[in-house]
C-alpha cells in the first residue's frame, strides 16, 4: 500500500518526466531521486509500486523546488503568455458572419448534440490508450461483430473486457440521455460563466466560479491540482505551477467550445478567451490546445458546408494560434503531412504513435492529434470521424466529444444523423452546481443569448 507522503513522489516524478518533455535536462534529478528511493524514480508513477517515501520527503521536496526552479535549456519556444503566444504565432483574421437566430441555433444546437454524442461513444472504452488500446478495440468490436465502428458501442458476453466503470449508460441498449461526464460539464460550466460575468469575464472569477460550483471529487489531474492551489490562496498563474506535473494534459483542450460557438469567424477573440479559462490550471501545450480547439470552431462557426477542404482550412485556422516553434504546432502539421500521404487513418495512426505515443495517453499533443487525424480521414462526414477519433484509443470520450463537436457545429442539428442524436432524448446531466438536469435544446439556446453574432 502506498501512504499518504507517496503522492509527493509521484507528484516529483510527474515533474521530472514533464520537464524533459519540455527539453530540459533532468539526468540529475533522476539519479538523486533514484538514490533517495533505491530504484527507479518511474516506479513513483505507479500507484501499484512498493515505494514508501516518509523517510525521504523532506529530501524529495528539496529536489522538486530545484527542479521547478529550472530556467534554460528548453529546445522549444513555447511561451505562457497570450501577446508572446500571439507573437510567436498568426492568428487568423476575421471574417463577418450574417446569421439569423434560427440559422445559429441550428448550429449551436448540432454543437451541442455532436459533442454528446462523440463523447458517449468514447466513454465505455476511455483510458485504452496507445497501440494495445487500439488493438483491443478493434477485438472487441470485432466479437461483436461491429468493426468498424459505425454505432454505440455493443455489450458483448465477456470477461475479457473492462468497460469503463462508469460507462453503462453509454452501451447501445443502455442510451437514455447523455450521461454525466467532464467533457460535458466544462461546456455547461463555461455557459455559467458566460452568463454570471460575462465575455470579459477574469481567469481569477472562472477560479472561484470553480470553488463555488465544481465538486472537487469530479476534477481529474490539472484540474484538480488547480482546485487544491486555489483552496490554498493560490491565483492564476500560480495556479496551474504549484504540484502541477499534469499542466500540459487535456484538460485544457476539453473545455475551449463553447467559446469557439459564440464567436463564428472571430477565432483570435475565441482564442483569447480559451486563454483566459486554461491559464488557472495549464501552461504551454496545455493552453495551445484550448486555444486551438477554440479558434477552429470559431472558423468552423462561419463555414456552411463539411468537406475535406472545409476541414483542411479549419485546421490551419486553429493552427494560426499556436506558436509555431512549440511541440502542439509541429505535431499537428506532421499528422497533416501523413493524413495526406498515408493509406488510411490507422496509418496515419501509428505515425503518431512513433513519434508520440510517449506523452501520457491523456497528453494534449496526441491526443490533438488524434483529433486533427479524425478529422482528415473522416472527410467531413459526421460518423466516419467521431467514429475513428474513438477507434484510434487514447483518451476517447475527450477526442469523440471534440470531433462530434466541430462536425456538429458544420452541419448544424438538422444534418445529423438520427442514429447518433434520437438516443440522447434531449437531455444531459452535469455536475455543475444549479444546472445538473437539462434539455441540450435549452442548453442550445442559453448559448444562443451569449454568443457574439446575436
């Protein structure tokens, strides 16, 4: 069993691994910690290790503030700061937007629809991530006789499988509505958000906005390292520093949306605004990836059709915010390349996967590029991409719900397949505080009122 003073090992681990992600050189670092710990300081990762480390905390503290404490040596350019991020990056330009009400409602409603649907189609399998994980979705899809995946997911009679333990109500039979799930609640969070302060709103409100409506027991790695700093007095940025090894994971990018639905054909102010809500918990690639996500559906808010070359040109939008010397800008323009010259999407997959199934399987950068790959592959077509975004593994329920997002809000709700929305009934639980009940509809609307183009 682990105790109480583990989590400070793990925590020091998590930091040594990101920062040689960033570049840094950490060889030190291990080598102390492999000697306060007798063996390998990635076993701190593994809460299944036998490592105790009371004895040595006081010594392993001293080693994590010098290892913060390191400035230098990065091989990237990838600044925290909106104007350097602005600097180092093009933001695209706008373009004015001519929509009726019941034009963008449609829109925002297939959003909304599309988000919940390629999130539920990812929850029964979340966390089978890297190549194993891809393989055994297939085997599974394949005992059910449903490869490739072209549904919900199907319950097979086996022992062989564990589906996510929260994702019975995601298993085709099971659908009553959408399900409580993080990837739904930053959206309907951000929509409070909007609504209490408005599209000015400070990173700090967002902070307490948290405190005072998010359960800290549904908050998950950055997240939750966020919400104990800002329960100990911390604000943004500090925030998302303090015992923060997760600071470039996803969860930055799952809650960037809504802000790309209500700018259409503004992605820089939508990227502005993703910036302020990734701040208080993510650095670097962790705020590329909500800014990216945002400004690519603040394009795709302004287009009327879902083709490849729709898709292409959204990419580079979203693209044109994240600096161009950073792991997320290189990632993502490498899947364009093999997306265009690979065979398929599971081609295009494994390139991925060499160059970056390193990264945890919930990282930002490959799981964007998951994403980017969905995308490409799927041509525009709705099921084709939130499909393989959940074929590929990883972390399936965020990709889905990405994916079904940007397709969604192309095509609008009257484009969508029944298939995939009459499931949902309309209706979709949250954990937030005062809104854990609601009709997507209502949802749709809500997101009408604050949008900027009303």
């Amino acid at each position: 069993m682990r105790d109480k003073f583990d989590y400070l090992g793990e925590i020091l681990a998590g930091e040594i691994k990101q920062k040689e992600e960033e570049g840094y050189d950490v060889e030190e670092f291990k080598e102390r910690v492999n000697e306060l710990v007798d063996g390998s300081w990635e076993e701190l990762m593994d809460p299944g290790a036998e490592i105790h480390t009371e004895e040595v905390s006081e010594e392993l503290q001293q080693v994590y503030e010098r290892l913060i404490g390191l400035e230098g040596g990065e091989e990237y350019e990838e600044p925290s700061e909106l104007e350097e991020i602005f600097e180092r990056s093009s933001p695209a330009q706008d373009v004015t937007v001519e929509a009726s009400e019941d034009e963008l409602l449609d829109k925002l409603l297939g959003a909304w629809q599309g988000r919940c649907a390629g999130c539920l189609l990812g929850k029964p399998v979340e966390g089978w991530g890297g190549v194993e994980g891809k393989k055994k979705i297939k085997s599974y899809l394949e005992e059910a006789g449903e490869y490739p995946l072209r549904n919900y997911f199907p319950k097979i009679d086996s022992d062989e499988y564990e589906i996510h333990h929260a994702s019975r109500g995601a298993l085709r039979g099971n659908i009553t509505h959408m399900v409580r799930d993080d990837d739904i609640d930053y959206p309907i969070l951000n929509l409070n958000v909007l609504e209490t302060y408005g599209p000015d709103f400070r990173s700090e409100e967002i902070a307490e906005f948290w405190l005072n409506n998010l359960p800290y027991t549904r908050t998950y790695t950055a997240e939750r390292a966020a919400y104990k700093n800002f329960v100990n007095g911390l604000l943004p940025p500090e925030s998302a520093r303090k015992l923060n090894p997760y600071r470039e994971w996803i969860g930055a990018q799952i809650r960037g949306d809504l802000f790309g639905w209500i700018n259409p054909g503004r992605p820089k102010r939508a990227a502005e605004m993703a910036y302020r809500d990734a701040r208080i918990s993510h650095r670097k690639n962790g705020i590329y990836g909500e800014m990216f996500v945002a400004a690519l559906l603040a394009a795709a808010g302004a287009k009327e059709e879902a083709s490849l070359e729709t898709i292409e040109e959204l990419i580079d939008i979203g693209l044109s915010v994240v600096p161009t010397g950073s792991r997320l800008h290189q990632a993502i323009e490498e899947t364009k390349i093999w997306a265009d010259e690979d065979d398929g999407w599971e081609e295009t997959f494994e390139n991925v996967m060499a160059s970056y199934g390193d990264y945890h399987p919930v990282h930002t950068i490959n799981n964007a590029a998951i994403v980017v790959l969905a995308l490409l592959h799927g041509e525009g077509n709705f099921e084709d991409s939130i499909s393989i975004s959940v074929m590929c593994g990883h972390d399936t329920d965020c990709n889905g719900a990405t994916v079904g997002s940007i397709l969604g809000l192309l095509k609008g709700a009257r484009n969508l397949p029944g298939k995939w929305i009459d499931p949902l009934n309309d209706r979709v639980e949250s954990i937030v505080v005062g809104d854990t009940d609601n009709q997507i509809s209502q949802l749709a609307r809500r997101t009408v009122e604050v949008s900027d183009v009303i």
